[in-house]
C-alpha cells in the first residue's frame, strides 16, 4: 500500500510541478496553466478575496497586538507577531485597500507603485501560493522526498553541504516559481528535514525565479530566439554562486533542527532499493486528510503573513525607484567601475542603478535597461536580476516572514553577496556570446 501511494501522488505531484503540459497552444506546467486560468477568468473575485484578507489581518493583527496575544495559539499562530511586523501587514494591508479603493497619497496608488502591487502581483501571489501549497504535498508528504534525497544525498552534501532533500525545492523553483521553492524550504525547515544552517543556504541559494517568468522576461529584452543561452547563463551562476555560498561561515544560522524536530538523518545507502523502502514508508505514514487540512491551514498563515508584508515592502521599494533618486546616489561608486570594464559612460550610468534596484523588485532592472541598444548590456542586467534571487515585492520579503530566522539585513546581504558572485560570471559568459556573434554589444 505504502508503495502504491509513494508511486501514484508522486506521478501527481511530478506532473503538477514538473511535466509541461499544451493547453490552448500554451505550454506551460500544470500549476502554471491552473493560475492563469483563475487569474484570467476570476481576476475581480481574486481582489475581492485579497480584500477580505487584508481586513482580517488589520482586524486580527490589531486586537493581537492590543491584547499581547491570544489564548488560542491558533489565533496566536495567525496573528501575533512583534511591534515592526506588526506595523508592516496592517500597513501592507490599507496599503491594499488605498489602492483598490482609491484613496490616500497619489504615489502609493501609482500604477508604477502601489497599483503594479495591488494589480497584477499580489493577486497573481495569492494564486500562485494557493495553488502551490495545495499541491505541494504531492511532492513532499507522499514519499518522493525521501526516494530523491536518499539517491543524490552524496551529490548535495559534497557540492552544496545540504541533504538530497533539498533537490526537490531546487525543481519546485526551477519549473514553478521561486516564492514556492523559499515556501516548501520553510515547510521543511519546521518538518525537520533541515537544519537552520542548511535551511539558509537552499532558500537563498536554489529558489531560482521559474522557467516560465525568465521566458517573460527574455522575450520583453529581445532574447527570446536565444532563451536557452539566457536561462542556462542564469542556472550556471546560481549553481557557481550556491557552491560559493554553501561555504559561507553563516555564523547566525545554526546547525540546529527547528523546535527539536529531526526526521532521523539521511540513509546511508544510496541504493534504489532503499530508496524505494524509504519512500513506502513516508508515504504510509501520511493521511491524505491530515496534509490537506494542514495545507489549508498553511494557506491561511501565508496570505496573513507574507501577503500583506510583501505589498508593503514592495510598494515601498517602488516608490523609492520610482519618485526619488536613492537608488541612483547609491549606485553612483558603480559608474567607474563599469567604465574600467570598457562600457561607455552613458552606458555605464544606465548600468550602475540595475545593480541595486533590482533589491526592490526583479522586474525593475530590465524596465530600466530595456531601451539601451547594446545586447550585451542588457543579457548581462537581465540575467543579473534573476541571479540576485533577493527583492522586496517577493522573494526577500518572504524570507523574513519564514521561520528560517532571516531579517530585513540578512536579506540585503545576500543581495550583496549573490551579486558580487554571480556579476563575473555572467559578464564572462556575455564577453564569450560576444565573441562569437552571438551577441551584440
């Protein structure tokens, strides 16, 4: 029996996650082609529900924090937190209704700011981490965890000092969407599969943003005959860049399982049968009702406590790129660098901000740099922005509202750090497609 539901909800979850699928001409993942169908065909009900969120959070929220806490550590789970975080999902939330509403300041409204927020991302998010987390299971309570962590856990622990676990969130990324892979780390993270320590580095070093946002992109920049090129260029940075950050002294994060929980190490054997034994096991251990459940419970904390957090961080950041020059001053030492590496200084002054603005959301680099005529400066922007993996409206945000133990700095700094890895290595990789033709500076 064991066997049987290892086999049949692992062939689900492979298929919802991992197997592109054609409907309507589109190729897409399964999840993919589900959250393009609620967002396309249900966009006004999905604002209606991130409407009902943002006002159980500021009413929840705020009676937590009058009251210190609830008696139900249900209530506890969803709403109490500290002063700061407080202050971020009551204001992520009114900053949602200020925009779908259309009251307050002008800036936080601005369909640059605010409005790109409130009207195409936070409703995506929300599907997207519904659709995700339902699902999710498939992947990680049935057994498959176990059958792929038992069969490369040599492979990750000597590469990347994490346990073979840690595949499956690098494939959740890869074909899904980066905030899943940081979620499900988190999920297994609490489950005891990580330790704090190796937690860490696969959220911040395998949640690379999907396949399908990087097509979006590469499209959006002229490179879609060269898509390959463009996402392989931006896997081989992150793959070089995790190798380099698995040996980071991480002193913050311990080498400690959450509250305790340890599932039991990994197998030493790496055979298929013991894989197979291993996987049968997990997979009779799991009731289908007891994981569905608990998946919508997870579902409800997330849109409490990383929905409205996002919305306010990434409306913030917006609003710092879009009405000031912070971004600029701060990247002003970056212009003679870039023109030591042989860029024009026009081109070097257009460069300089991508580097740092991309921490306020991904999409914010290639918006900039869209209208330079060199392909080698904005193959190099646009792949950088995906390496850097960390940017408020998503990604860092949610890390800081995982249970990893990441705050506002420690996401900064892994900005900093995946930067300074990842910018040679895609640099070397444009100076070559220059050199042969294939790009055009």
């Amino acid at each position: 029996m064991g066997i049987f539901k290892f086999l049949f909800y692992s062939i689900l979850g492979i298929i919802a996650f991992l197997a592109p699928i054609k409907i309507g001409g589109e190729s897409s993942i399964l999840m993919g082609h589900i959250k393009s169908l609620v967002i396309d065909g249900y966009k006004v009900q999905t604002e209606y529900l991130v409407i009902i969120v943002s006002l159980i959070t500021i009413i929840g929220t705020g009676i937590s924090f009058v009251k210190r806490g609830f008696k139900n550590h249900i209530l506890n789970e969803f709403f109490t937190c500290g002063w700061i975080n407080t202050i971020v999902r009551i204001g992520g939330s009114i900053f949602f209704l200020m925009v779908h509403y259309g009251f307050g300041p002008a800036y936080i409204s601005d369909e640059n700011t605010g409005g790109l927020m409130a009207g195409d991302l936070i409703p995506s998010l929300i599907v997207t981490f519904c659709v995700g987390v339902l699902l999710m299971p498939l992947l990680t309570s049935f057994g498959l965890v176990e059958f792929v962590g038992v069969l490369i856990a040599p492979f990750m622990r000597k590469i990347f000092k994490v346990p073979g676990y840690a595949a499956i969130d690098a494939m959740a990324s890869f074909l899904g969407d980066g905030t899943i892979g940081i979620v499900v780390t988190d999920q297994q993270y609490q489950r005891g599969y990580y330790t704090q320590k190796e937690a860490a580095i696969i959220a911040t070093s395998f949640s690379i943003v999907g396949i399908s946002f990087a097509a979006v992109v590469a499209d959006f920049l002229g490179f879609s005959k060269i898509f390959m090129i463009f996402y392989g260029t931006i896997a081989i940075s992150t793959i070089i860049a995790g190798v380099i950050m698995a040996r980071l002294p991480f002193k913050k994060f311990k080498n400690e399982y959450y509250q305790g929980k340890d599932i039991g190490g990994e197998e030493a054997s790496t055979s298929f049968l013991v894989a197979i034994k291993k996987a049968a096991k997990a997979a009779e251990k799991s009731k289908e009702i007891e994981v569905f459940s608990d998946s919508i419970r997870k579902v409800g904390i997330i849109y409490i406590t990383f929905i409205p957090v996002i919305m306010f961080m990434g409306t913030l950041g917006l609003v710092l790129a879009e009405y000031t020059n912070v971004f600029g001053i701060i990247s002003m030492p970056l212009v003679p660098f870039f023109r030591l590496l042989g860029f024009p200084l026009e081109i070097a002054k257009s460069m300089a901000p991508t580097m740092i603005i991309g921490f306020a959301d991904m999409y914010l680099p290639s918006l900039l740099i869209e209208s330079v005529p060199s392909e080698m400066v904005r193959f190099i922007v646009g792949t950088l922005s995906f390496a850097q993996l960390i940017f408020l409206s998503e990604t860092g945000m949610i890390l800081v509202a995982s249970k990893i133990g990441f705050n506002f700095l420690d996401a900064l700094k892994v900005f900093v750090i995946r930067t300074l890895l990842t910018f040679p290595v895609i640099f070397i990789i444009a100076k070559i497609l220059l050199s042969v033709g294939i790009l055009v500076n």
